[in-house]
C-alpha cells in the first residue's frame, strides 16, 4: 500500500511516497519537492500544487495521504500560505478518494526519532537509518515529507491486517 507523506509549503512543498507492506517492510518511493515562484499570483501557485499532486496521485495511487498539521507559525503570512497550499493538497486528495490524516509536527517527530523536539537534521538522519538510504535526503522538505508517510505508518500499525478468527 502507498502512503503519499506531504510537508506543505507554497514555496516548496514537499512529497515523499512510501510502498508500506508492514512494520519492517517500508520502502521509500519516491520524494522530492513541488515548487513555485514567489513571484507568481498566489491562484496560480496553488494550481500548481493542485495539478502536481493530482499527477502523484494518478501516478501513485496511494490508499492515504498523511500532512502536516498546520499549528502554529510566528508569522501570520506563512501561515496563511502553508494553510492555502494544505488546503489544495487535501482538497485534492480526498477528491481523489483518498483518505487524509493529519499529524502535528511533534507527533511526526515522535513516530520518526522517538523525540518529539528533534531537530531537522535529526529527522533527516533517522529517514534514511529506517529506509537504508546511503545519501542525504536534499531538499530537507522531501525528507520531511518521507517522515510524514512513516508517522502514518507507525501509529497506524499493519496495513490490512487480516482478521484474527478464534
């Protein structure tokens, strides 16, 4: 089953696909990084996260997608443009059949490292440890995006566990 982790952002969001078969079985997909110019028109910029995780999502098929809650930010505009670009991402999602979650950032960082408080580079380091990749994870939004999915995964449990017949 695919699991399409997402770390919003109107800049740069970030994705990260996870084909998930298990709790030791989590392989990573594909990540990367949805970008638009700062300089365009925010409509357009939204359709342009609109149309590239439709693409994900036809090209992926995944059965959720699991995003960043949108909490807190000291600065009421990027606020608003990460809740504007989240908002297109879910809308998109669940138009698409999609089952959406949210996670907040501690809880990503909790499933991820164990630590709740941990930095980016923790985060980063602790993705490639669980899905044994040899490179660094660049831009760090697509490693964050990839420890989304494995938040998913790690609360969730087993994937379509078969039920127990007694």
């Amino acid at each position: 089953m695919f699991v399409l982790g997402i770390d919003p952002g109107l800049t740069r969001c970030g994705y990260g696909v996870v084909d998930w078969r298990g709790p030791s079985r989590v392989k990573a997909i594909s990540a990367g990084v949805i970008s638009t110019e700062p300089s365009a028109e925010l409509p357009n910029r939204l359709a342009t996260i609109q149309r590239e995780v439709r693409e994900l999502i036809a090209e992926f098929d995944p059965k959720v997608l699991a995003i960043e809650r949108v909490l807190f930010q000291v600065n009421v505009q990027t606020a608003m443009s990460v809740g504007h670009a989240s908002g297109v991402v879910m809308a998109e999602a669940a138009n698409a059949g999609c089952d959406v979650i949210q996670y907040s950032p501690n809880e990503i960082k909790l499933a991820v490292t164990g630590w709740g408080g941990a930095d980016k580079q923790q985060v980063e380091r602790m993705v490639r440890a669980q899905l044994k990749i040899e490179h660094e994870l660049k831009p760090v939004d697509a490693a964050d995006a990839i420890a989304v999915a494995l938040c998913h995964t790690a609360v969730v449990g087993i994937p379509e566990a078969p039920a127990v017949v007694r």
